[in-house]
C-alpha cells in the first residue's frame, strides 16, 4: 500500500517541480494546481489509510486559497510543498524498504535513459560550480547533469581564423581580438548616453557600444590594458568600424594564441552573471565525466536504416564540434550530431503515443446502435441547413460510436463553422442510447456559453440539462450532484466541477471537451476513467486553434482527425484593421455609421472594473462613458461576474435588437450569433493573444453584411504583439493565423505539451524538422505495430527508455 502512496505522492511532485523551474517561470504554465493538488493529495490520503494522514494534511494546507496569493507567497507554498513532500515520500520508502528517489525530475522528451541514477546528480556537486554558480545555472532550468546535457548552444564561435581589425568588412558577423584602450559614456543628446569601448590590436581600433548598460558593472568588466574577443555583426559609423551590443570575452595573456582557442565553440542561452567561458568548462567537465551514463535506445536496424550517430557522439559534437565542421550546418542546426539528437527525441515522443493508440484500440468501449431519431428531430428544428462538412464529421463520429473500443477523436474548425451542432449531434446519439453526456469547458463563461446554448434545443427534444461550476455551493451543490449521480440528467455541462470529488456519473457514455489545449492532462485524463464498469466513454475533444492536418496527425496521432472545413453559406468578409488611441474619434465615427444604419457593435474591454494594477480601460466604467457618447442608442453591459440568467437577459435584449452597442469583456468569446452585428471593436488589443483576437473577431460576419473588427491598440507594445495585429490585419482564416502563432509562440506554447501530458521539446522543432518528425512516427508505429507490448527481448531496452522518457505518463497522453 506504501508504494501506492509515493506513487500519488511522486505524480503530486513532478508538476511542483516544474512548476518551481526557470525561478518558477513554469508556474503559470501550470493550471489549476489549487484543485489538482488536494485532489491527488485526497487520493493519497485514501491510500494511506492512518499513515501520514497529519503530513497529507499539512501539505494540503500549502494550497488552501492558493490562487488568490502573491507571486512570492505562492513560490513559499511550493518549495514548502516540496520539501515536506521529499520527507515523507524518504519516510515512506524507508518503512516498506523501497529506494526512493527524491530528486525525481519531470520529465522531457530530451531525457536520457540512465544506466544509474548519475545523471540526477545535483549540477552544484561538478568540479568549478559550487553553490553560487549552481544558483545561476538553476535561473536557466539546469539543476541536474542531465538538464545541462540537454542545454544546447544557440549558435557557435568560429575562431579557426580570427581578423586583424583592419581584416574586418562591414555587414557580416565576426570575431576580433583586442586590447582595451578607453572606456566611458558617451552624451548622444542631452537625454541619451551610450557607453563605449574603443580596442586596438595595432591594425586598427574598433569601438563597441552598448545603449542599455549598467555603467558600475559595464566599467568593471573592461578595464584598460585588459584583452578581450568580441563577436557580433561590424558596421560602418562615420567611417570608423563598431559593434553595437557584441559578445565579449575576457581573455588571459597569450590565450588567443593558444591552439585550444582557436576552433569552433559553443555559445550557450545564458542569464546574467554566468559567463560563456565558464560555462564551456562546466559543459566539458560534464561530458567527460557523464557521457557514458547515457543509454542509447534507438534499435540499431533502425540507426543503421536512417544513417543516424550513435547518442554519444551526436551529443559530445553538438556540445563541442570538431575544426572541420560545417560551419552554415552548425548555426542552421542541420548538422547530422543535430539531427540525430532531433531523431531520438521525435522517436520516443511517437514511441509513447503509438503504444497509447494501440492501448486505447483494445480498451472496451460503449457500443452504441442509435436509429437517429433525435438527430431527425433536431435538423428539423434547426433555423439552418448543417454544411457538407459538418455532415462529413458527424458521419465519422457516428461511425466511431457504434465501434467496441472507445472513440477519441479531435474535432478541428475555424471559429463559426458549427462545432457546438456537431457536439450535440454527438451527445445526441449517446442519449438516444440511454447514456449520460459531460461536456466540460476550461472556463465557467465558455461553460455557460455551451449551457444556453445547447439547452435551448435540448428542451425542445425532451433531454434534461445541467449546468455544474466550482462556484456552486451548499445545498445547491449537493443536489446537483445527486441527481447526475441518479442518472436523471442526460447532458451535463460545466467545467473542471465535472472532475472534480464526490461527482460520479450513473451511466458516462461521451465526454466532450472542449478548447482542449487550455487543460492540464489530469483533468482531461480524469473525465476518460468515469464510465462504469471498467467501459471507457467515448471522448471527443475540439478546438478552433487549428494546426496544419500532417502536424495533426503526427502531434496528436494517438487520436482520429476530424477537421470542419467549411463555413456556413452567407458568411461575409470581415475587415479588420488596427487603431491607435489617437484615432478613437474615428472609430467612433465608424460605429455610429454602422448604428446608423440599423446595425449592431460590440465593444471588448480586457477588465470588468478598474485596476489600480494596471492602466486598462474596464468594461464597467466605459459602458457608462459610451452611453453619454452615443446618447441616441442603447448600451448595455455583459461580463463574467454575472449571474448565469442575468447574461442570458442582456444576450436576449441584444439579439432582439433592444440593445444597440454591446459591452462586454471576453464573455462573448464563443456561442454568440447575432448576424445583425456588423462592427466589433477590441479595446487594448495588444494585449489578447492570435487565437483570443480571432474567436472575438468571429461574432461578427455572421449575417449578409460586410463587417468590420477594430484592433483599438496603444502604443506602447512589444514587437511580438505588433506581429501579433499585423497577422490579424491580413488574414481570416483560422489556419492561416494558427500557423503564424505555432510561429511567434514555438511549438511549445501553442501545442501545449506541458499541459498535454506529452514530453516537452528540447531541440526538435516541429515546423522546421517535420521531415524527420514523419521519419520517426513511421517508424515508432511499425515498431508497435510489430511488438504492441514491447515485450520481446530485443526491446526490452526499448522499452526501459520509453518509460524514463515518459515517467509513467503515458495514460495521461491518451487524452492529450
């Protein structure tokens, strides 16, 4: 039973540790932790009967209105969190005699498989680092040999020809050796200093600037007489050569004469205080002294049949090239070291999701035989016609439900191509069936949206509807509860309440969820465990974040794809164009042509009330402001803080058209249809992301009008939000704007993978390696395909190394 217990004890610490990461930049990563926490810690606590119940308790304490805490009293709570986790899970392993270690990482799809637990070694105990370094090192996310592995050069040095001064041309990057020969800030104008360095190597002098600088700590690092290196891109300035902002290196007498100096080196993401050339001997000493605790795990027909390096070597000249490498190759990542190390890691990220894929195959399903009848009466019902394609993806559904093993499939549309008719077709068949149907959305607004909207048909057809949110309490609570439990309510909708302890479901036949990025994988993996009786539900995820079908497939290919791909008929061109505050007057101008017309705005503010915190115009306070501004129309004002039949009124009120201009905070994001609305104006707008600004964009354009979306931005904004309004100015179409946010964001953030439950990415790139992602998939798959357990002895290795990759996630990942 003990062993039970650090099994929950250890899934509570991984997403701490990560979390506590990067000096906790993972924290906002990480969703929901104040209800995920004491959820798993309750299971804990199950298990461990009358052992550890006052620890389990005190860890619980840590979380208690975790999310409303500062950002420094949260970092207290966790690294409390983890600490009394280390004791007790030590505590427990010495009781049943189990060697525990405590100094488990989570994991990534970098990962190595270890032949010993060498690589879990604190970074801090490598000869030179000591615990001010290691502190430096534990800012950039390396806190073990195995993470500094995995820390890769960002580019490269090439110092086998270094020039003289006089050497150096204009437009290109170079490397340079100097001594110092004057240093000091430098007046640009009366309000704006630069600081200089001016160094000579008897050919010429060559001056170095930098225009953010400490001047005490800048002063310090270049004394003169001192010898440096610099790097970066030469430029003429009045005649004479610079470097504006270079890469520096102090050297010692005589070293750039030394052969160990001059060859290719690595230039590492470092963080300030932490210097390249400390770093190089941090990253030597950690290849010489660790490189053969790594297991290669990659079959060797498999390396023989893709011509890939051997692990070691790939890592040893990756970390440390030979003098005859490939310059261009090395900087581009394209080397053969880069490409097998992309290989292994693509491999196994496929390894873990074909292995899940053919786990859910042979799972029992619900099997259902449904006649349609309800389906009929719904398309009768309708005030539309369903389009060809949503056709086509209700086919394949159906087709899936009436299998014996469970459907998971992933349902990809633009925003207003009809995903929520198709969810509902869907739970249709399920109830027609005599089965129950969880919808469950990442927010109570999404969920409510959902809720009145689904409700409005289920009524007609005689299906009973419940709406189940975190904020319901009491005995309101209980009852609800109570009769989902009965099997009296058929389609539930809510958000992560549905998962949530003490709600059980009679008779779970399809769980849908939607927007199913914005999840952390226990929750998604939760709703997948409650059918009854060992028979999984069927699972249907959707998201209008679509990304390209071949990316699809490959990232998510433990699922079936279905993509909506067609819009309803009708549906007009939306321009959208962006405003800066110097222009609202104009903007206004534009909406009161469009009310003068008989037409219909929105208004979208980030905030319902004002913050002392930020400068950002609210929902509240402007709704007040636009009423005096446009005396002759009705406002009105819908945001997330009111009640569920509240909204309902406003929303009713603006689709009758007795309300003229709509103000609203991101509420109205999704399940909003008015076709008389013609102008959407979002307010702040530099501050929403691609996929928010595209979902708002979408409630307008729904009618035979030709509408507009105003992007109202202020001016001040950082150069990936200005990207961010430049797409949206010159595209429509969801996929379009998808793949120019998988670009801005990286694969990373805008798949998920740290909430998905799938290893992270530490040197592949889905977008630029998706050749070697194909490459890989197929050969994970014929691997299953031949071997679905891994059970035979020539993949007993292989299969060692998928488990350390993957740290027991790959239940989790089914659902990702």
């Amino acid at each position: 039973m003990n062993s039970e217990v650090i099994s929950c004890l250890l899934a509570i610490k991984r997403p701490l540790q990560y979390a506590s990461r990067n000096a906790y930049k993972n924290l906002p990563k990480i969703k929901d932790l104040h209800i995920v926490i004491p959820e798993l810690l309750f299971e804990a606590k199950l298990k461990a009967g009358n052992i550890a119940i006052s620890e389990i308790e005190g860890i619980k304490e840590q979380f208690i209105s975790f999310d409303s805490l500062s950002l420094d009293e949260k970092h207290k709570r966790i690294d409390s969190a983890l600490s009394s986790l280390e004791g007790l899970i030590e505590k427990l392993g010495d009781i049943i005699d189990v060697p525990v270690d405590c100094n488990e990482t989570v994991p990534t799809a970098g990962s190595c498989s270890i032949s010993s637990k060498s690589l879990n070694t604190p970074i801090q105990y490598i000869k030179g680092v000591g615990p001010k370094i290691a502190s430096l090192l534990a800012r950039r996310g390396i806190k073990t040999i195995e993470e500094a592995l995995y820390l890769f050069p960002h580019r490269y040095d090439d110092r086998r020809n270094l020039r003289k001064v006089a050497q150096l041309r204009a437009g290109e990057v170079q490397q340079v050796t100097g001594d110092v020969l004057a240093t000091g800030e430098v007046m640009l104008s009366a309000r704006r200093k630069i600081f200089e360095v001016i160094i000579g190597d008897g050919t010429g002098t060559l001056t170095l600037k930098w225009f953010n600088y400490n001047k005490k700590y800048i002063q310090s690092l270049y004394p003169e007489g001192c010898r440096i290196l610099a790097s970066g891109e030469v430029k003429l300035y009045s005649g004479s050569k610079e470097i504006i902002h270079p890469d520096t290196e102090i050297l010692e007498a005589g070293e750039d004469e030394l052969a160990s100096f001059k060859r290719i080196l690595p230039v590492y993401p470092l963080t300030e205080g932490l210097s390249q050339k400390v770093m190089r001997k941090i990253m030597a000493r950690v290849l010489a002294d660790f490189i053969d605790d790594i297991v290669d795990g990659i079959p060797e027909s498999i390396r023989y049949q893709r011509q890939l390096l051997p692990l070691k070597e790939a890592m040893k000249e990756v970390h440390f090239p030979s003098n005859d490498a490939d310059l261009d190759a090395l900087m581009a990542k394209k080397t053969a070291s880069h490409k097998g190390l992309v290989y292994d890691e693509f491999f196994f990220l496929e390894l873990g999701i074909a292995m899940r894929r053919r786990g859910i195959e042979t799972r029992k399903g619900v099997e259902m035989k449904s006649t349609g009848r309800l389906k009929s009466k719904l398309l009768e019902i309708l005030p539309f016609n369903l389009t060809g394609a949503q056709k086509r993806v209700i086919g394949e559904i159906e087709t899936d439900l009436t299998l014996p093993s469970p459907m998971h499939r992933l349902l990809q549309g633009d925003v207003g191509c009809g995903k929520t008719i198709v969810a509902l077709v869907s739970a249709l068949y399920a109830v027609e069936e005599g089965y129950q149907v969880a919808i469950m959305a990442p927010t109570e607004i999404l969920a409510e949206q959902h809720y009145i909207n689904m409700r409005s048909f289920a009524e007609k057809l005689g299906i009973k509807t419940e709406l189940i949110r975190g904020s319901l309490k009491g005995k309101e609570k209980k009852e609800v509860i109570e009769t989902i439990a009965k099997g009296d309510i058929e389609l539930i909708v809510g958000t992560h309440a549905l998962i949530q302890e003490g709600v059980s479901f009679k008779r779970l036949g399809l769980g849908i969820i939607d927007e199913q990025h914005r999840f952390g994988v226990v929750q998604r993996a939760k709703l997948g465990e409650m059918g009854c009786g060992g028979i999984a539900p069927n699972i249907l995820v959707m998201t209008a974040t679509p990304i390209p079908r071949s990316l699809a497939m490959t990232v998510y290919g433990d699922l079936e794809l279905s993509v909506i791909d067609e819009l309803p008929p009708g549906r007009q061109e939306i321009k959208t164009k962006v405003f800066h505050e110097r222009d609202r007057a104009k903007v206004y101008k534009l909406i009161e042509s469009e009310l003068k017309k008989g037409r219909q705005a929105y208004i979208v503010y980030p905030l319902v009330d004002e913050s002392e915190k930020m400068e950002l115009m609210d929902a509240t306070g402007m709704a007040e402001e636009l009423q005096t501004v446009f005396k002759n129309y009705k406002v009105g004002l819908i945001h997330g803080r009111m009640k569920v039949d509240e909204k309902e009124s406003v929303m009713a009120a603006f689709k009758d058209g007795l309300i003229n201009l709509l103000v609203s905070t991101t509420v109205i994001e999704v399940g909003i249809d008015v076709p008389n609305a013609t102008i959407m104006v979002i307010e702040h707008a530099e501050r929403f992301g691609l996929s928010q600004l595209h979902q708002l964009r979408g409630r307008v354009g729904r009618g035979n009008d030709t509408s507009i979306c105003v992007l109202l931005a202020q001016y001040r904004k950082s150069d990936e939000a200005r990207e961010r309004l430049r797409v949206m100015e010159n595209f429509t179409s969801g996929f379009d704007i998808s793949e120019a946010d998988l670009k801005i964001r990286g694969p990373g953030d805008f798949l998920g993978t740290r909430q998905s439950g799938m290893p992270d990415f530490r040197i592949g790139n889905i977008l630029k390696d998706e050749r070697i992602l194909k490459a890989s998939r197929d050969d994970a798959f014929s691997v299953i395909e031949k071997d679905p357990k891994l059970s035979l002895p020539e993949n007993r290795l292989l299969k060692s190394v998928l488990e350390d990759r993957w740290k027991g996630r790959l239940e989790l990942a089914g659902v990702g």
